[in-house]
C-alpha cells in the first residue's frame, strides 16, 4: 500500500489525469449507449410468472403496460354533454400518440363499468405498446399532457399506471446536493481547512460519478433495476467521504508530527489505506451475498453496488494521495501550520470529549453497555411485525397524480379496482369452456370479491383470462388472503374432471410470491453474509471474540434499523409529514439489499475502531489500555464519519422515491446506532468486561490462518511477541501493564 502512495505521489499529475480519463470515458459511454434500467420484479418458477408469460403469449395486444386516465365532477355528472365531449376528444388525441397500442373509454357500450354508480368519476384504459421499463419518458409525458390539458372548471383530471409514474419528478438531483453540502459543512469543522474538506469530497464524487455511468453500461449487460443507480449514489457517497476522511485525518496526523506531505501520504495509505480496503472488501462481501439468491433482479443491484463501493476505495487510496501533495501543508488549518512552525512537531493526544467519554466507559461498563442494550432492544421491537408485501401508488404523496388517481378509483369503484387480479389458462377441450363459463358465477360468490369479468379466449380458442376485482386494496392483506384462497380452494374446485390450470397472476399476487421466495432464502442468505464477514474480521485480527462480538452486533443494528423502517412506513409514524406517502407494507426485496448493506456499513466502524484498538495491544499487551487509547483517538473521527454517512442518507428522502427513502432512513437509522451506541459504547464496554479474552485465538487455529493482518508489516511482528502472553493472561495470570503514559486525559 506504501508503494502505491508513493507512486501516486511521484505521479500525481498522470494518476489525477487517469481518472478524470475514466469519469469522462465512462460518462461519454453512459449518454451514448443510453440506459437500459429493469423495474421487473418477476420470479422464475412462480404461479405469478407463469400467468404473467402466458397471457404475454396468448394474448400479445395485453402486453404492454396499462394506466389509466381518471376524470372527476366536482358538479353535475361525468356524462354530462360537454364533459363526454371534451374526454372523448382528449382520448382520441392520446390514442394517435406514438406508443400507444389501445385507449378504451367509458362511452360506449362495452365501457358502462367504466363510470362509477354516483355517476361523477369515469376512467379510460391506455394500453402502451411496451411494458412500463421500456416505454419512452417522452412518449408517457405526451399522454400525461394530453390528458391534463383537458382539465377545466370543476373537471379533475389524473393519471395512473407505472409509465405515467415515470413522469412524475424524483426531486432532480436535489438529495445529492444536500448531502454533498452537508458532509462539506461537517468536514470544514472537523479540518478548519476549507481545502483539506474539499479532499473527500472531490474524491468521492470522481469516484461515485464513474460508478454511476458504469452502472448505466451495466444495465446493457445484465438485468438491473431501475433503483440501482440511486441505490449506488447513496451508498457511494457515505462510504467514499468517510473513506477519504479517515485516510486524510491520518495524513494531517503525520503532518503535525513533522512528517513530510510525502511520507504522510504514503503513512496513511499504508495504515488507514489498508483498513479503508478492509472495510470496502466487507461492503463488497456482504452486497455480493445476494447472489446466493439467484434472482436476476437482485444480482444486477449487487453488482452495481458493489462496483460502487470498489471505484471509491480505489479513489482514496490513489487518487487521494495524488491529491494530498498537491495539497502539501494546507492540508493543515492556518492555526495549524504556525503551531507547527512554533513549536515543531508535538504529539497528538487524546484530549477533550473524546479522552473524558472514553475514560468514563472505562469506569462503568456494565451501566453503559446495560442501557446501549435497551436502546438496541427497545428500538428492534417493531421489527417484529414486519409485513412484505404490495407498496403502490396509493402510497405515493397526496400531491401526486397517480395517488390522485389511485385515490379516485378507490372512492368511485372500490379498492380493488387498483390490483385486479388476472387468471389465466390453457384451454384444450369443450369440458375446459364449459368449467371456464361456470368458473365466473362460482368467483362471483367467493368471499373478498367485488366483481369478475367474463372470460375471454385468444383467437385460437386455446387460451383464456378473466380478471377478478377484489374487494379490498391492492396492498391488503385481506387481497393476500384472497389470493391464496383461490389458489388452494376455489380454483382446484372448478379444474376437478378438466385439463385447466389457471394460474393467478396481478400485482398481488406477484409481490406475494416474491416474498415468499425472499423469505425462504433469507436464512441462508443471512447466513452466509454474517459467516464471511466474521472469517474476514477472524484473519484481520487474529481473535475469536472480535468477529463474534461484530457479528451479534451487526445483527442488532440491523434489527433496531428495521425497527425504525417499519415505524415510518409500515406504522405510518410521520410518513405523510416527511412528504412520503401513505403508510403501508415493505417492499419484498428491501430486507435483502438492506441486509447487505448494513452489514458491510456496519463492518466499516468496526475496523476502524478495534484496528486502532489492535495496533495499541500489540505495541503493549494492555488491554484496558489499548481500548481506551482506541476509543479515545478513533471515536472523534468516527462520529464525524457518522454525521457524514446520516446527512448523506437522509438527504435521499429527498429523492421523491418511496423505495430510496426506505433505504436513506434505514441506513441512516443504522449508521446512527451502530457509530453512537454500538461501536462507541457497547463494544467498548463488552471489551473491558472482556479484557484479554477480547484477543485469545488457539494455538492450532492460528497456524492454521493465513495472515492478511489490517495492520502495516512492520506491526505484525508484535503479534508473535503477544502468543504466550495472550495465552497466560487466559490461563488466569495478571494481564502485564507496561510503564506506559495515561493517555485517558
């Protein structure tokens, strides 16, 4: 890692150089080729895919995507002559917009259902001639101008459907800047140099910005959804400032002790370089785990994640050092260099809040990791009654028009008019028609249905579909609970003696079977996440304790981070008020990514902490020293990182998007706990109750592992001085205390 510094600095102008070749190459790339995003969610093998691809065969004209134009009286009746007059001419004018395959209106006889009872809401059907990922912004925005321009004096008129929503604005690229403003604000107070905070920043952003036109190339190559590039954005810019932070507060360190900026550089790229690649391989680790689920769709976010996570560590650990000796001395505030000039190089001790609170863990351990406990706990509870299942644009915020429209469905034709469901079939006999004719009065009767439509057969004859109403929302349980009673009752009743098989499809439906598969292979997916990042901890620190402390830890913040998700968008505590929406359930796939990502952003702290923890037990073999030295010298720099990461995550609930707002909240929620409470508290705490256990590993287990050890080369000699005393220290001998200065404050 000191040679690569080095060469960076020697090179500085050829290495700045190489990356802005990459982030223009990238970019340039990214806006020729276009982006070709996924929002498809389906899962192979599942009664909802088989619907989804049968009907696509069958019945080709049914596969684009469908939204609706929605029209409301606030006086008179929607047939009222002028009213049927202006919608017709605004229906005509949207079916002759290109990409558009179909436009099915109210008036007329096949569209009475289309007008509710009162008489006063009225809706229209807009077939587009690609499903929602595919269709054109542009041709969406034509329909949603069309049909708006039709708005008048007591005439409302909204929109709804997956295209239209990709009109609707995502807040722009407002989310980034706060955060970027943010993280500059709480860098210039940690530096008091306005150019050393300008350092991560810059490198985070040349970072993040050549992921981002690399996840768009990704898109043509693999499946990724359309969350993706935001998702990286998020994760990205927290990991890639704290990265850059941790690399140039070491740097300033070697600085102020006379360091010259070259051999600074190089110093902090060997050191705390080595536990940024440490941290980003455990990001990169955990994201990657998804692909033991083997679902396309999650396999393009984790790819893209975690290309993410790559490109930021390597620009701090190359392009940062690069930058640093342009920098020289100003890295230093102007305070700084005359203390310097002055005095010349002093140490830098732990002094102040960070030396008092590290001081005060020492002294009451049991109390404080007591209540870090509660804290943890208390905020996991509601993790509990998590629920998966449909979050639609009945969530979406009031203003919008697609809740609008959700809205006006809901009051004039009932709930379930927003997630019908659609049962599909192959058809191969007169027996099959004739179980299919009577299949419509028997689902009339079922319980939880509002209305059924009659069955309708493909040109051949050899397929058929009808749609179901539910009584009750998409995003209901009762719909659940629908679903799985035609599936295992109503269904198998009406195929006895027949060759039908129908199978349900919808949008319920597909979120339930998506769910279900998530859950299945959560364990194993958890499983395997927490095991490799416990191996990893293993081989960096040479102790059994350590990972397995991180790993029940990891899973607390995990826990209390759900907790908080599940509070604001499942409870509904406060989620209209931050401007997202209506509460409902959790999407299917946000357990998983958020998994990965917390338990990669969870492992980041934890390096940083105990490396500093580690270096200081292996120059002493003083345990209660080592982690009140690393509590005290670490936990200044980590709650900055914190403040960073929590700015930058909150920000994206600016993003108008409910599903990056989950993932802000929660990460932000757990870098929050995890640097607050866990690792400044808990950890410590357990670590002195622990005190040389925290560092035994047996004999045979050491010989055994590789050593790829956080620490510089020069450190991991002290590592085979510290065997045997380790090893008395368990076997109930005094812990040695060396003649070393209190450093506690």
């Amino acid at each position: 890692m000191a040679a690569l510094a080095r060469w960076c600095v020697r090179n500085r102008l050829l290495a700045v150089l190489l990356w802005l070749l990459a982030l223009g190459g990238t970019a340039t790339a990214a806006v020729v080729t276009g982006s070709a995003y996924s929002d498809d969610y389906e899962v192979p093998g599942t009664e909802s895919g088989r619907a989804a691809r049968l009907l696509t065969e069958a019945f080709p004209d049914l596969g684009g995507d469908t939204d609706t134009v929605v029209w409301h009286t606030t006086a008179g009746v929607v047939r009222a002559a002028d009213v049927e007059q202006t919608m017709n001419r605004t229906l005509e004018k949207i079916a002759d917009l290109p990409g558009v395959a179909s436009v099915a209106g109210p008036y007329g006889e096949q569209g009475t259902a289309q007008i509710s009872e009162d008489g006063r809401t009225a809706y229209a059907t807009v077939v587009f001639e690609d499903r929602a990922e595919n269709v054109d912004r542009g041709e969406a925005q034509a329909v949603v101008d069309a049909a708006e321009a039709a708005r008048g004096d007591g005439l409302q008129v909204e929109l709804g459907g997956s295209a239209v929503a990709l009109t609707e604005s995502s807040g722009g690229h407002l989310a980034e800047i706060v955060g970027v403003v943010v993280a500059a604000v709480v860098l210039f107070l940690a530096f008091g140099s306005l150019a050393a905070s300008a350092l991560p920043i810059a490198t985070a952003l040349v970072g993040v910005g050549t992921a981002y036109a690399g996840i768009s190339l990704l898109g043509h190559a693999m499946t990724v959804a359309d969350f993706a590039p935001m998702l990286g954005l998020l994760v990205g810019l927290g990991v890639g400032i704290d990265y850059a932070l941790f690399i140039v507060t070491r740097h300033r360190r070697g600085l102020k002790r006379g360091l010259p900026v070259a051999e600074a550089a190089a110093n902090a790229v060997a050191t705390t370089g080595r536990a940024v690649v440490f941290a980003g391989a455990t990001v990169c680790l955990a994201l990657l785990g998804m692909l033991t689920l083997r679902l396309n769709f999650l396999n393009g976010v984790a790819v893209a994640a975690s290309l993410t996570v790559v490109l930021t560590v390597a620009a701090s650990v190359t392009l940062l050092p690069a930058l640093l000796s342009f920098l020289g001395m100003r890295a230093l505030s102007r305070r700084e260099r005359r203390r310097l000039a002055d005095h010349g190089p002093q140490p830098e001790l732990p002094t102040g809040l960070a030396a008092r609170w590290s001081a005060f863990v020492e002294r009451h351990p049991r109390l404080l990791g007591a209540l870090a406990l509660v804290v943890i706990a208390v905020l996991a509870l509601p993790t509990f009654s998590l629920r998966l299942g449909t979050s639609d644009q009945g969530n979406a915020p009031k203003s919008a028009t697609t809740r609008q429209a959700y809205d006006l469905l809901a009051e004039g034709f009932g709930p379930g008019v927003n997630g019908p469901l659609t049962l599909v079939t192959r058809v191969r006999g007169a027996e099959d028609r004739l179980a299919l004719d009577n299949l419509d009065a028997t689902l009339r009767a079922t319980d939880g249905v509002a209305s059924v439509t009659p069955v309708t057969f493909d040109t051949r004859g050899r397929a058929a579909h009808l749609t179901v109403v539910p009584q009750s929302s998409p995003q209901s349980p009762r719909t659940s609970e629908l679903v799985e009673r035609l599936r295992t009752e109503v269904l198998p009743r009406a195929e006895a003696g027949t060759s039908l098989d129908v199978h349900v499809g919808g949008v319920t439906a597909g979120y339930d079977d998506f769910a279900d598969v998530i859950i299945g292979k959560l364990p194993l997916f958890v499983g395997v996440v927490v095991a490799l990042g416990a191996l990893l901890l293993l081989l960096a620190f040479r102790s059994v304790g350590i990972p397995l402390k991180a790993a029940v830890m990891n899973v607390a913040a995990v826990a209390a981070a759900f907790g908080v998700v599940v509070a604001i968008f499942q409870w509904g505590w406060g989620s209209e008020l931050l401007g997202l929406g209506r509460a409902g359930p959790i999407e299917p796939f946000l357990p998983v990514i958020m998994v990965s990502v917390l338990f990669g952003l969870s492992m980041d702290y934890q390096v940083f902490l105990v490396s500093r923890m580690y270096e200081e037990w292996l120059e002493t073999g003083d345990n209660r020293r080592a982690v009140r030295v690393g509590l005290a010298e670490t936990s200044r720099v980590i709650n900055s990182a914190a403040v960073i990461m929590i700015s930058v995550f909150l920000a994206f609930v600016l993003s108008g998007d409910r599903v990056i707002a989950m993932f802000g909240i929660g990460l932000a929620a757990a870098v929050a706990l995890d640097a607050f409470v866990l690792r400044t508290l808990l950890v410590p705490a357990l670590m002195h109750l622990l005190g040389g256990a925290n560092w035994w590993l047996p004999r045979g287990l050491d010989r055994l592992l590789p050593r790829i050890s956080i620490e510089p080369p020069d450190r991991r000699a002290g590592h085979e001085k510290l065997t045997e005393t380790v090893d008395a220290v368990q076997a109930g001998e005094k812990e040695p205390r060396p003649d070393v200065r209190d450093t506690a404050g």
